[in-house]
C-alpha cells in the first residue's frame, strides 16, 4: 500500500460508503447481467463457453464459434473491444448467418434488456426483399416464434429487427398475432417520423416487456411492450396476452442474423453488426441508458492530475496527440474532485502504452485507503504504441479522490475514462 501524503479529503462519510465498495451496487438488482465484451481475448471467436464465462449461459447456440469475433481493433462502444456477428452475402437464418442463442434468466414478469448496435457502413438490408433479426431479444416458455400460433401455453418472444432500408421495428409473437408470422410495430420519433437504423454508426435500443397476468386460466390483456431508441421512447404497445399459464419472461433471446424465409432476404454482400454494453435487469434504474443523461461518463487526461509522485510528462504520438504520463514503479497521480452521482457498476478505461509485459495499474479512492481494483496491462509493442484497456470496478457516490497507482512500472498513460454500466 502507498504511503500517502496527498490533500486529505476523506470524510466519515465517505469511509462509510467506501465500506461498501466491495459487495454488489445498492441499486442493482439481482437478476442484473451485462456484458461489455472486454474480458475475452480480441480476435478470437466468442463460442457459448466464453459467454458462460461471461455469465451468460444458454443450452445451444447457433453461429456463434463460426459468425462471431471479439473485436478489440476497430469499434467499440465501451473499453476497447466489442462482438462483431457476421452476415454472408448470400445466406439466410441462423444456420448460415449471423448467431443466435437463447440466454437463460430468472424468470421474471417484467424484464428490461439493453444493448448498442453498430452495422456496418455498406451493411446489405437484403437482395430483393429485406428483413432480418437484430440483437438481444425477450422470450419466455416455449418461445413461440416462426411462424406458429402461439396459444398460451407455448411460450412468447419478441426481438427486434431491420425491415426495408433499414426500418427498426419490433416484431413479437403473443396469443393475438393477426398474421401467419408475428406481428410488428415501427419505430418511430416523437414526432411521428420513422426510425430506420443507421450505417456506420452506434446505437442504443432498450425493450421493456411486461408478461399479462393469468386469472383462472384466462389471459388478462395487460401485457406490455415498451422501445426506447437512443433513450427516447420509439414505440408501445398494449392490452398485449402472451400466455394463459405460469410462464414468465426466462430467457434473453440473442436473435441476430438475416432473414426472412427465402434467400431475396440474403445480404447482397459481406455485412457486419456490431454490439456492445448488453444488459438485462428486472429493474429499470439498472439501465442508465434511459436516466436523464444517460450512463454518467468523465473523461480525465493523464497529464491533468491534481498531485503526483514521481511521474514525468511527455508529449505522445496517440491519436489526437497532446501529453502522456510516465510511470515507474511506486509513482502515482491523483484526481481531485471526482463526482459519482451514484453508486452503480463502473467501466475504467485506461489508454496505455506499455514497454513490456508485467506492468501493473491500480486504482484507488480515499487516499488509496480503498482499493478498487488492479489492471494487468498488456504489452502494446512498445511505448508508441497504445491501447485501450480496461476493468470493471463498483464505484459510490460521492465526490472522490481517484488514485492511478503504478503496482508495476514501465508505462505511459494518456488519458483515463470512467463510464457508468448500471
Ligand atoms: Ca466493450
Ligand atoms: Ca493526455
């Protein structure tokens, strides 16, 4: 531990919620799961097992070992990696295209899930005709889906999908589908303008689906469905059945592929989608993409540090240029006057080059009274060159004193960024 002589700031308070650092975000609920794809290794295969790692686990899996790849080179939302799911020009369904896994749950009536999608920039909607299934999904039971009659006592899903030009929509299977497939609702603004999915670009989409209530075997119509795009909210529905039984919502359906029954539906060439900051919770506040300003991010430039020991500063050849600091062993920076507004689950992103393996950074509050975490940085290939990496710590609310440690020495870092998981 350091021996500290840095601007005192602690407070009984803040001892108090420090205490608690160790254990689960008050606020989140059990039933909370994410995944910000940044522990697997980049440019592999993200197979069922690295999910199951991951906390998502699912009895099969389609296209997963084969369609996806952990991206830690091009996009992100988060950290410094991403799944990127492939789409063949030329194929249709989860056999051929794209990934699908149904992810178990506690079941629960009421489940909100969370996740950024990115297509690629000349991703192909279709040949001749154009749909295709997007992301996480919700479902319960059986999953009643593709084209059957869901009759409460199969089960229910809905998942989001493109339609022609890109269209976002929503497409479910409850008890009342009017059509031989489910049915569906277009997202559209507040101002009743259309929502299509852009190219090249982030996005976020949040579904809430509330499963109705069954009194004596009857189906009570007051299942819900609520969208929310970019954190506005982009399409309801309601005096939904869904099921005459027990069933509830247990599943996140990762749902992601082309198609569409025929191969018109097929991509006209090569097509990508990228996700990113996937979460599923029973309790709304667990999804900061819909509080007032979405999930609380700070971004701190090495160079800005508020107290020091022992580090030097240098320009860096990084991207966007400016100043790095340089760390050996025992050197440490502190930030003053970090504000949390709450306590959540944090991602911390470190933008590091490194001489070698074996450096260590470590990140406290309290004047390193409370330890948050250490990152094993990776060798980069030499001081020149940087990455983006990163650990997920629980972080309370308060105005703090960030402490960046180095454990092990040997690095440069350029700037550091805090964002909120849930
Ligand atoms: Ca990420
Ligand atoms: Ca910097």
């Amino acid at each position: 531990m350091r021996n500290l002589v840095r601007i005192a700031l602690v407070t009984a308070l803040l001892l108090l919620l420090g205490a608690t650092v160790a254990g689960s975000p008050a606020s989140a609920a059990v039933n909370l799961r994410y995944n910000t794809f940044e522990r697997p290794a980049r440019g592999s295969a993200y197979t069922l097992a690295n999910w199951a790692q991951d906390g998502w686990s699912a009895p099969w899996d389609l296209g997963m070992s084969n369609r996806t790849w952990i991206d830690g080179y091009n996009f992100n939302h988060s950290g410094g990696q991403s799944l990127r799911v492939f789409y063949p020009k030329g194929k249709i369904g989860p056999e051929d295209s794209g990934a699908q896994a149904p992810f178990t749950l506690s079941p629960g009536r009421e489940y909100y899930q969370s996740y950024w999608v990115r297509f690629s920039s000349d991703f192909s909607w279709g040949t001749t005709e154009f749909a295709g299934k997007v992301g996480l999904g919700l479902a319960g039971g059986a999953s009643c889906s593709g084209g059957q009659v869901c009759d409460g006592y199969n089960g229910f899903s809905s998942r989001m999908i493109w339609r022609s030009g890109g269209k976002a929509a929503i497409y479910y299977y409850d008890m009342d589908h009017s059509d031989t497939y489910g049915d569906f609702l277009d997202l559209k603004r507040a101002d009743g303008s259309l929502i299509y999915y852009p190219r090249g670009s982030w996005v976020n989409l949040v579904q809430r689906l509330k499963v109705n209530t069954v009194t004596n075997g009857n189906a009570n119509r007051d299942g819900e469905i609520d969208i929310w795009f970019n954190g506005a909210a982009s399409g309801s529905i309601r005096n939904l059945r869904f099921v005459r039984n027990a069933d509830v919502v247990d599943k996140a359906y990762f749902s992601s592929f082309a198609g569409g029954g025929t191969t018109a539906f097929a991509p006209a060439n090569d097509s990508w989608i990228w996700y990113d900051d996937l979460k599923v919770s029973t309790v709304r506040a667990d999804i900061c993409e819909l509080a007032a300003g979405g999930c609380h991010t700070r971004s701190f430039e090495a160079e800005a540090y508020n107290a020091m020991q022992g580090v030097t500063t240098k320009t860096t050849p990084d991207t966007g240029g400016g100043k790095a600091v340089s760390f050996d062993t025992g050197d440490w920076i502190a930030m003053q006057n970090v504000t949390i507004p709450k306590a959540a689950r944090y991602l911390v992103e470190y933008r590091v080059a490194t001489t070698g393996a074996g450096s260590k950074l470590s990140l406290d509050i309290n004047e390193g009274a409370t330890p948050l975490g250490d990152r094993a940085l990776p060798s980069t290939g030499g001081l020149g060159q940087y990455q983006t990496v990163s650990l997920e710590v629980n972080l309370p609310a308060g105005t703090h004193q960030l402490g960046l440690y180095a454990a092990a020495g040997g690095f440069d870092l350029n700037w550091c960024k805090i964002t909120q998981i849930a």
